[in-house]
C-alpha cells in the first residue's frame, strides 16, 4: 500500500512541478505577444461608437478580459488538465486549492493593467470625439481608474472557479473512465453465465452481462456513509438514501456501451455525499463534486433521462446538509 501511495505522490508532485513550468512559459509567450486582431478591432470599435465615457470604460475591461487575459487563464488550466488525462491523475483537493490561490493572485495582479487598459481607452475615445480635451472629462476618467484599482475583481476570480471546477470534473470522470475500462481477462468473465453473483451479504442471480456490478458495489458504499454520517439527521439520511436507491435503479438501465459513463456518475455521487456528510463539510469541494456529478449527469441523460433529476436532487440535498447556498 505505502509503495502504491509514494508513487501516486511522486506523479503528483512530477505533474504539478511540469505544470507551474509550462505555466511561467506560457505566461512569458503571452507577455511577449503582439496584442491579437481581434482586440485591436474590439478597440477601435469602442472609441468610435462609444455612447459615453463610462460606457467606454466599462467596455474597455470586458473587452480586454474577455479577449486578452481570460484566453490565458483557460490555457493554464487546460495545460495541468491535459497533463492530468494523459496521466490518469484526477486533480486533487489540494492542488485546487493552490491553483485557485496562484490565478487568483495573478488576477489581482494583472488587473492594474487592465483597467490601465480602460482608462487609455477612455481618454482616446474623448480625444477621438472631443479633441480639446476638458480637464474635468479626464478628472472623471482618472476618477474612474482610481475606484477601479480599488476593487477586487470578484467576477474574474468566480469565472476561475467555475473553470477550476469544469476541469476537475472532467479529469476526474476521465480518471474513473480509465480505471473501469475492463482487460481482456475481465471481459471474458463477465459473459460467462453464472447461476448467482455473491455481491456482499447479497444474491444476484443471472447472467452478469446484464447488471452493472461496479455500480451497485459503489453505491452501495454510498449507503453505508450515509448512514454512518453523524453530523446528518434522520430526515436527510432518509432522504439521500432513498435518491441513491433511485440513481441506482436507474444505472442498471445503462446500455452495455455507457458503463463506463454510468460508472464515473456513481463515483462521482460517492465523492459529492462524503465531502458534504464530513463532520466540517469544505464547501469548495462540495460544490466542485457537485458541478461534477451534474456533468456525469448530462453525459447520459440523453440515453437514461431520469438521471440528471435525480442528480440535480441529490446536489440539492448535500448542499442543504452541508450548508452550501443553492445557486
């Protein structure tokens, strides 16, 4: 177990070490990069159809958010994500939690330059409109920069989350993915008919090519939380337990050719319900296995449509036990 363990922790340490390298060379190629087409014509655009120097300004920001700065954040992101698929190593709780700190301290930072950005823009559109420039329109504009430079950019940093959680989903569903895409071996077994299949202190009888045992067996783990979770009361085990009954129910409709699919929404139910039944919940990781088993969810909800309800239940309920806002 303990040389299973330091080869994990070498794998992450070896991805994370990779990643923050490829992250100051990203970020050395975006500094050194020509300002893209797209956010010159964006530009100009603003300074000569601009309705007002507040509007101008407030545009300048989101165009050069949206244009320049979000496109680099995306791509550090993506660039630890690609890392993580290639390696089969789900991103961990703690490394999202690094990551969110790193963007966010880079967002802080790049933001002066932002609404520099906004500020230049605004005084060009009332060069543009207005040549004899008033002293008060650019101690208005400057007025504006000021307040601006003030503020956190909560916006910027919830668009980070939203995308820290997009990729920890996805990398662990892939990882889920990998781990129950069955051998040779395996496959052979699993056509085979049996008269029963001993699954705990229960009996299936059949063939096993119809059922989803891995499924059942993870879910069943889920139960068994559920009912040992001490900081929830009678009313929500009831409740969870009667909803993972219900997903359950509806993954043994699984087509042979989404186990895979339904495998990682079960795992990804496991991972929501013991990070909202701990003793002290992290709300962060909450939220992140939540957004995940909602994607798992819409992964199959064209094939078993009562799933995604059920899911979106399931969120519902460990938010309110956790103490988690609803969106």
């Amino acid at each position: 177990m303990s040389t299973v363990t330091n080869k994990e922790n070498a794998l992450e340490k070896a991805i994370c070490q990779k990643a923050d390298a490829q992250f100051q060379i990203a970020k050395w190629e975006w500094g050194q990069s020509p300002i893209s087409k797209e956010r010159l014509i964006k530009r100009e655009k603003n300074i000569s159809d601009g309705s007002g120097r507040g509007q101008v300004f407030g545009k300048a920001i989101d165009n050069e958010v949206e244009y320049n700065f979000l496109p680099l954040i995306y791509q550090l992101i993506q660039i630890e994500l690609d890392l993580r698929i290639t390696n089969h190593a789900p991103f961990t709780e703690e490394r999202i939690t690094d990551l969110r700190a790193y963007l966010r301290d880079f967002t802080k930072e790049r933001w002066y330059y932002i609404v520099l950005e906004a500020y230049e823009e605004s005084v060009a559109y009332v060069l543009h409109n207005q040549p004899l420039i008033m002293d008060y329109q650019e101690d208005e504009i400057r007025k504006m920069r000021d307040e601006n430079l003030k503020i956190e950019p909560k916006g910027l940093f919830k668009i980070i989350d939203t995308k820290l959680q997009e990729a920890f989903a996805e990398s662990v569903i892939h990882s889920e993915r990998q781990k129950s895409t069955p051998t040779q071996s395996q496959l052979e077994v699993a056509n085979l008919p049996i008269q029963e299949i001993i699954m705990g202190n229960k009996y299936s009888f059949g063939n096993i090519t119809g059922s989803n045992v891995n499924v059942d067996s993870v879910l069943n783990q889920v139960a068994q939380t559920i009912g040992a979770a001490s900081n929830v009361d009678d009313v929500g085990k009831k409740q969870l337990a009667e909803l993972i009954e219900q997903l359950k129910a509806e993954l043994q409709k699984t087509p042979p050719e989404m186990k895979d699919d339904a495998d990682a929404l079960a795992k990804t139910a496991k991972a929501l319900i013991e990070a909202g039944t701990e003793a002290q919940p992290n709300k962060s990781m909450v939220q992140i296995t939540a957004d995940g088993l909602k994607k798992a969810a819409k992964n199959m909800a064209s094939v078993v449509p009562p799933v995604l309800t059920i899911a979106t239940s399931i969120v519902k309920t460990v938010f309110q036990i956790a103490g988690v806002p609803l969106p």
